[in-house]
C-alpha cells in the first residue's frame, strides 16, 4: 500500500473504487461539476489517513505531548487508546463538514 499511495497514478478512471465513489456522489445529487472535484478531495484525505495509519504517523502524532519536557523532567502522559482511535474520526468528521460546506456554496451559486 505503502508503494501504490507514493504513486499518483495508482487510481485509475476505469479503477472499481474510483467509479464506484463518483457513481455514490452522482447519486448524492451532487452537481455534476463537483463530482470529480469532491472525489478528488475524499481520495487525498482518505490516502493522507491510511498512509498515516500504515506508517503509525497518526498515533504518533495523537500520542506527541503538547509541549517539551517540563521544568520537573517529566514527559506528558501518553493519551488514552480511545483518544487515539478518536483522531481518525476527527479528520473524517472535518473532511465531511468541509465539503457539504463547498458543495453547499456551489448550488448557492447562479
């Protein structure tokens, strides 16, 4: 996965998982001009968190303190397992609001 996400020809237009998702969003009634645009935008995030995932980037992140070593020399406690789990769903529920939001503004438009 790791080699296919480095790549960015790995989605290909005939590719199941792409037609499959432009066909989801078509049917959402999304303008046809945003179908492509709004694919886009899920494929990057949803590539950016399996590869962070894959990687362990995005525990590494979660788990990082909020700053450096204290005056007493000790490191911040590591975050609980549900806080970690809770990142993942954080960049989703982000990646969603920010796109009903745009394709909101573009059936506002004339």
């Amino acid at each position: 996965m790791a080699y296919s996400f480095a790549r960015a020809d790995y989605v290909q237009p005939e590719d199941p998982f792409w037609q499959g998702l432009v066909g989801i969003l078509a049917a959402a009634k999304l303008p046809a001009p945003e179908v492509p645009r709004v694919a886009a935008s899920l494929c990057a995030v949803f590539t950016g968190l399996l590869l962070s995932e894959l990687t362990g980037a995005l525990q590494r992140w979660t788990t990082l303190p909020p700053a450096p070593v204290g005056a007493d020399g000790e490191q911040a406690p590591a975050p609980a397992q549900n806080v970690i789990d809770a990142m993942f769903n954080c960049a989703l529920d982000a990646t969603i609001v920010g796109l009903e939001s745009h394709v909101a503004r573009t059936r506002e438009e004339p």
